[in-house]
C-alpha cells in the first residue's frame, strides 16, 4: 500500500447514521439477554453457541475469553455463569464463518485495509497459516511447516536476538505463555512487550512498590463482607458485567458504594439481575450511594482532600478514623505522609477534581466511619501521565484505615483481558523476576539474557529506528491497541517479518512488514485434542485463582493448532541443539505443568491442584497481611497532583470503550447504555463547551493533537452532548488512538496515557 492508501486506511472518514436517546440508568435486565441472544444466532447458531454458553464459566468448563472476574466459589448459575458481553465473546469465536485461501486471493490487503475494524471482524475465523510475500498484494495459504522454516530462518539471521519482539495479549494460557517466555529467553531475548504495559502496569508497579505484590488482594467473597467499595475510573457494567452480580450481594449485606467516574456509567447506578426473576421483570438494585464525577485525571487530588479531611477529622478526636494500631504494626513513611497532606490547601484540592466540596466531605464521611474498605479501580486510574502515583494514593487512604490484609477489605485493580494476570505470572515481562531467570537456567541448563527487554512503548520506537527487525505478535491486535497509529504503522512496516498468532483478521495482519504470516490457532472454545486426548490449559484470573479451561467446540478448521503446540514447533525450526524437550510438551499438557510447577513459585502439584474444579488460590502476601517490600512493610507515599494545563481552544479526552466491543473487536456500532445507536465515530461533550464554541448536537468535527510538534488528526466525528464535565471530552478506543502519543505515557509504568490526551476540535474540513 502507498502512504495515501495507508492514511486513509487508518482514518477513515465514512460515517454510519447515528442515532442518539438518553443514557439509560441501569444496567443488564431483558435487553442484555436479547442482546446476547441475537449475537449468538447471527454469529454462530443456536445448538453450537448454546453448547458453548452452557458450558462457560462452569466449574470445569471454557473460562470465558472476555474479561478476567472470578467466577463464584459457591453458587454458579445452572443456566450458564455469563454476562451479555460474554456472549457476544463467544459469537464472535465460535463464529462458523471462515476465511479460506480463496478469500485471501479475491481481496486484497489494500481492500481490506478499508473497511472499519467492525467490518474486518465480522468477516470470520482464519482457517489455515497465510504467508504474505515481499511486495505482494494479496496473503496465500502456506504449510505450517513452511511457516516455521521462514519464521526461524528470519529470528536466525538477525545480527543480535535483541532485534526481534515479541509481543502477548492476555488471552494466551498459562501453558502456552511459559513456552512462549521460555523460547524467546532461549533464544536471546527479553523483548516481552505484552498487552499490560498498556493495561494494568502502573497497578503492578504501585502495587510492587507499596506492598510488595503487583496483584490485587482481595478475594470475591471480601465483596460480601465489605462495608464499603469505593470504583475508581471503572465502568463494570459493560466490562465486567458479573462484578454487578458481587456488587448487588454485598449491597444487600449492607454495603456502601461510591463511584468515581467522570461520566454517569448506566451499570454502577442499577442493575437487573438477568438471573433473576426480580431482574427480568425489570426490577433494579441501585448500586452506587454516592457519585462522584470527577474531572477526567482528578483523581488524586480526590484522594489527598479525602486524607486531608480524615486527618481532620482525626485531630478533632474522632474515635477510629485512623487505625493506628496497623500503621504501628505494619507500614512505612507515615509521619512524612501525614506531613504533607496537612501541608495540602484543600480547597485548592477540590477545585483541581472538580467535584463539590459537599461531596468529597460526604465521600469522607463515608469513609470515616467504616473499617472494611474496598478500592476498585481500572483503565480510568492507569492510564495517566502520574497513574503510578495516584495508584499509590489509593493504597494510602486504605493504608491510613488499615483497611487491608483482612477480610471485606483490601485493593481490587480490576484485570482486563481473561488470562493477562496468568500471563504475568508464567513470566511475560520485559523486566522478569530474577528468581524465574534462575530457576529456568537451573533446571532447563541454559543460559538466558538478563538485561531487560522492551515493552510496548519502547518496541514500537525500537521498531521505528529500524532496531526491531522481526515482530511477533501472540494474540492481540497491535496496531489497533497501541497509540499514535500512524507512527506505530511506520513502526511495524519497516519490519522484515511480522507475524500474527490469531484467531480473526484484524488490523495488524493488513498494516505489515516486508513479509508477513498469519498462523491461525484454536481459541478457547475449540475442543483442543492430543492423542485421543481432550486438553485443557489453565488460567489465573483477577484474583489470583488458577483453573482449567477445556474447549467443547469442534475447530471450524482442521489446520488449527494450539498455541502451546505453535510455540514447540516455532522453537524446534529456530533453536538448533535446543537441551529443551520440545516434543514432550507437544505430547500432553501435563508435561508442560509439571514443568512450570519447578520454575514459578505457586504451582507445587499443579496438575493435580488444577484438576479440583474450582481451582486454586495462588498466595498473596498482602491477603495475606504481610508485606513484601524491601523494608517489609508496607509504604505510605508523598505524591504531588500534576494539572493537565488546557490553552482555551484545548480539551482533554479519554478514550473508552463502548458497550459493544472487546478492545479492538467491534461487536456492533451501539452503545446502548450511552444512549449511542449505529455509530462509533463520536465525541461526547459537555453541552456548555459546545454552546461556547458555537457546536450542536450532530454536527461533525475533525479532532487534533500537536504533541512533539507533530499534527496527530482524527477525522470526522459526530458531536454528542453528555453530562461530563467541563473541558473533559469522550472517544472510543481504538478509534482516536491516532491522537495518542507515542511520547504521552505514563511515568514509572510507560503505560500510554490514553485517558488523558490533550485535543483540539474543529468543523470538519470542508
Ligand atoms: N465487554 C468488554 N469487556 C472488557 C473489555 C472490552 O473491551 N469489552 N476490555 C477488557 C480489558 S483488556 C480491560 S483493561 C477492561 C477495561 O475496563 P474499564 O477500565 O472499565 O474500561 P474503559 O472503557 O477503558 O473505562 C474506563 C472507565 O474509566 C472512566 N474514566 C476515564 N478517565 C477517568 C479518570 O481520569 N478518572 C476516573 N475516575 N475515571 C475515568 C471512564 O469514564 C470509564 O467509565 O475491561 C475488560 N473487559
Ligand atoms: N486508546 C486506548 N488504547 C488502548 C486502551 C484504551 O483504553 N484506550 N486499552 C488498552 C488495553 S487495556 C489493552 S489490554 C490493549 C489490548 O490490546 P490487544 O490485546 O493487543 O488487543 P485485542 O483487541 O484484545 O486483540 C484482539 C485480537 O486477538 C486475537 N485473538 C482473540 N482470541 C485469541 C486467542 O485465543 N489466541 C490468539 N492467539 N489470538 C486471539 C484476535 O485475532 C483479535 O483480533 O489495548 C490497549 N489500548
Ligand atoms: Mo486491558
């Protein structure tokens, strides 16, 4: 494709007919299940994608390929344990569409490269290894073996390992991401980028750092004993839809819940339980008590003026606002914290979060009186310039309640995709925990890099000075989730290979380097058979529980392999007099677990602990009270709020997902819950700001962000008034991540700053 072609590819400009109604103010209900039902039909039939539902999230059963929320321990639904978006999940798996050689050769990638990623999705299963030659147009079918040979041959002839990336999304399973992480290191590398360094980083490193574990540390039945959660820049009803089920529990165990959102989220105001009767007959529990709408980026100054009125109220001789026997006991730097919130200006404070002073005072109020607290926060906390520290401001305010390391209480950073904390744990990390290294060299007898790797950030800008020469991609659409697209597609396109394990066409199999290769995998649903032998894979969701996943559904393709069995055969074309047993693993997951259980701490008698149904905790020691850090107790931080500054044409915009996608897989063009129909190409403002600068409902606007000296434009936006606040804007990821910049990423966790991306908007071009 020539750059003309390129550009417009990757900023098109059609618009569909939107239709706009009010934002709704529950969530789920009879309308969820329609939902689900009507994508299960279209995609994938009744009878395979009713085998498939009933099965999900059952103990023993697939783990659903959507998000990470635990599935309860005790009750599970006899009709199936999923949600609306889970479903849809599965529509779009199961799908018995297929893309055949024969498609490949009537279109060709500048063809498909215009169409939106909604129309891409939809057009099925990639059902054999494709093979893009040098210069040519259109992918043509390749034998698997042919695709090792080409893909080891590259990694071989590079001049340093360090030249070739390979990037993870978080559905990959625990099996398949400890070979993966184990032939890469054998091979040279530490360059993991994976799907967290644009997720959940800046959680892992604030969490690391105040309390010695980068996981959360609460576990699903703290929800039930909780006196107060408090969400933090999460919208649960449309990606984690299952957590309103926990919440609407611990509301009726007397639970309080505030949320903290710039925007009203239909699913943290009510919810209808689609389980129940009550539910279906449209009957909904309120959830939040009090809402919070935040300036987008507001959050820390939110919860220094929350410390600041505690310590008040502390000095005013409240009983137990403060649990000092804890601070004694188990933590760090509470004099110096203590120091500079006094030293804070309050009012300064909530003007800089923009909520009313009644409500941060009400919010502390709230807080005060009660002991068993719980934080959940997601993408509207992490993806910020100074996330890692407003993160660490979030372990201080349950630090200064001791609200932590005991039951109903704790920190719950909500995890995106199902298997990323797994990931995490088998060893997918740029920066890897020293003890893997060792235990991979003491047992397998080789030796493996230790200096640290690049993660996705720094990949593309490797890439992009010509340093990265191969790019592998484990799942995931990079080119669609990372931010500015248009120099990331530079990036990738000076590559010499770029190769793309998936299970659909994306973006990344049409924007690639000199050569390129798609090899197909089975997904979670397909039935994965070795010898006669039905597998399962395993993995770890957000909190911390490990079980099996095993596939029901019969591969639409008899040229799919699984991930695992990729990575052996990727690993025996490339590795010569590899001491590694390659085709033990290829033989029988069991081997592959026995082996993790040697390298990663947790797994003792793994394959037999992952055989009990409801699998099994991995240790926690803030869960647990006990807190790993270098001191060996647990931190309180001195932070200092960063204002975005706004010039008076300036907007900052978050990019959000709608309620119908997963990431960069467009299920639909509506967004129900926003009162959004048939159109992804919006922007929600606050009727005020468009009012000054003379914007109506409907009209259409080109957006613009000038970073570095550099025009980023993303045409042809629809304008929507929403309640939101003033100079705070909204767009749909993946969308406007043409406007992020490469540079505008997080301090500490590199993780790009997409939530807070300064914009100006303007009449489209005429
Ligand atoms: N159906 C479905 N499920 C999913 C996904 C999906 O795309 N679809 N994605 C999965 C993945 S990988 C992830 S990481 C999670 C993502 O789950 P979320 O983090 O819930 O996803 P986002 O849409 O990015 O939403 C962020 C929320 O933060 C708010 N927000 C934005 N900026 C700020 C801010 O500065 N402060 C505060 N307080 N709030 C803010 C937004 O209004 C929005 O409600 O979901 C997972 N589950
Ligand atoms: N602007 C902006 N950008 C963002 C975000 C944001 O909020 N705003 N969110 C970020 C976040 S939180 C994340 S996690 C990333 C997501 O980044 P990615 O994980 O890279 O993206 P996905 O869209 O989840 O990947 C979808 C593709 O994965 C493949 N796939 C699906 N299932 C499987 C499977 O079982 N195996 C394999 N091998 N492939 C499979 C399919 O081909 C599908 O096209 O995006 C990030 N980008
Ligand atoms: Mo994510």
């Amino acid at each position: 494709m020539d750059k003309k072609q390129i550009d417009k590819a990757l900023t098109p400009d059609k618009l569909e007919e939107l239709q706009l109604s009010s934002a709704k103010e529950s969530a789920a209900g009879i309308p969820a299940i329609l939902s689900s039902v009507g994508h299960i039909v279209s995609e994938v039939g009744i009878l395979r994608g009713g085998k498939a539902l009933l099965d999900l999230n059952q103990k023993g059963g697939i783990d659903c390929p959507g998000c990470a929320w635990p599935d309860p321990d005790d009750d599970r639904s006899k009709i199936g344990e999923y949600c609306e978006n889970g479903a849809k999940a599965i529509a779009e798996e199961a799908t018995k569409k297929k893309l055949t050689p024969a498609f490949f050769q009537k279109n060709s990638i500048s063809e498909l490269a215009q169409l939106s990623d909604y129309e891409i999705g939809k057009k099925g299963r990639i059902a054999q290894p494709m093979y893009l030659p040098k210069g040519a147009q259109h992918y043509q079918e390749i034998s698997w073996k042919d695709a090792f040979t080409k893909i080891g041959t590259h990694l071989n002839n590079l001049n340093d390992p360090n030249e070739a990336i390979f990037y993870t999304s978080g559905r990959t399973s625990n099996e398949a991401a400890f070979l993966y992480q184990l032939f890469v290191r054998a091979y040279g590398t530490n360059n993991l980028p994976d799907c967290s360094n644009m997720c959940h980083e800046s959680s892992g490193k604030a969490l690391s750092d105040t309390l010695g574990i980068g996981k959360g540390s609460v576990k699903l039945e703290d929800f039930y004993q909780s006196e107060l959660i408090i969400i933090m820049g999460q919208n649960p009803g449309t990606n984690h839809p299952r957590m309103l089920s926990a919440l609407e529990r611990a509301k009726k165990n007397g639970a309080k819940i505030i949320s903290v959102n710039p925007i009203k989220e239909a699913g943290l105001q009510g919810f209808m339980h689609p389980q129940k009767i009550s539910g279906l007959m449209g009957s909904s529990t309120s959830l939040t008590d009090l809402y919070l709408q935040v300036q987008i980026n507001g959050d820390m100054a939110f919860l220094q003026a929350l410390a600041f009125l505690l310590l008040q109220k502390e000095s005013a001789g409240c009983p137990d606002v403060v649990d000092h026997e804890f601070i004694n006991e188990k933590t760090n730097g509470y004099d110096a914290y203590v120091e500079h919130i006094r030293s804070l200006d309050f009012n300064e404070l909530v003007k800089q979060c923009g909520l009313d002073k009644n409500d941060v005072i009400a919010a502390a109020d709230m807080i005060a009186a009660r002991k068993k607290i719980i934080i959940c926060w997601a993408m509207g906390l992490t993806q910020h310039k100074n996330s890692v520290n407003t993160i660490k401001e979030v372990v201080n305010i349950l630090l200064l309640k001791g609200s932590i390391g005991k039951p109903g209480a704790g920190t719950c950073p909500v995890r995106g995709h199902s298997n990323v904390q797994g990931d995490r744990t088998m060893g997918i990390h740029e920066k890897p925990a020293t003890y893997i290294l060792d235990n991979i060299e003491k047992h397998y007898g080789i030796d493996v890099p230790r200096e640290h790797g690049y993660d996705t950030v720094a990949a593309i800008e490797a890439m992009h000075r010509g340093d990265g020469q191969v790019f592998f991609g484990m799942g995931g659409n990079f080119i669609s989730a990372t931010p500015d697209t248009a120099y990331t597609s530079e990036a990738l396109q000076k590559c010499k290979l770029t190769v793309q394990v998936s299970t659909k066409l994306n973006r990344s199999h049409l924007v690639h380097g000199e050569e390129a290769i798609i090899l197909p995998c089975l997904a979670r649903t397909d039935k994965d058979i070795i010898d006669g032998e039905l597998q399962f894979v395993s993995v770890e969701n957000s909190m911390g529980v490990v079980h099996s996943s095993r596939g029901s559904l019969t591969p639409i393709s008899d040229k799919l392999m699984s991930e695992a069995a990729i990575v052996c055969h990727l690993a025996k074309a490339t590795l010569s007099d590899s001491p590694i047993d390659w085709d033990k693993y290829l033989q029988h997951n069991d081997h592959i677990r026995d082996d993790i259980e040697q390298v990663i701490k947790g797994f003792s008698s793994y394959n037999e602990r992952v055989r009990v149904l409801e699998g099994f905790y991995l240790p926690n020691c803030a869960r647990d009270n006990h807190y790993e850090t270098e001191s060996g107790k647990a931190e309180f931080s001195v932070s200092h709020t960063e204002q975005n500054q706004l010039a008076d044409d300036e907007y900052l915009m978050m990019t959000i997902r709608s309620h119908d996608q997963f990431n960069t897989t467009i299920y639909g063009l509506n967004d129900r819950y926003r009162g959004i129909k048939n159109e992804r190409r919006v922007i929600f403002m606050n009727p005020k700001d468009m009012k000054e600068i003379g914007l109506e409902s409907n009209d259409i606007v080109d957006l613009y962000n000038y970073r570095d000296n550099r025009e980023r434009k993303a045409p042809t936006f629809v304008v929507v008034p929403y309640d939101i606040p003033r100079k705070c804007v909204a767009t749909y990821f993946p969308e406007a991540n043409v406007l992020v910049p490469i540079t505008h990423k997080a301090d500490k966790s590199h993780t790009p700053a997409s939530k807070s991306v300064i914009i100006k908007i303007r009449r489209r071009d005429s």
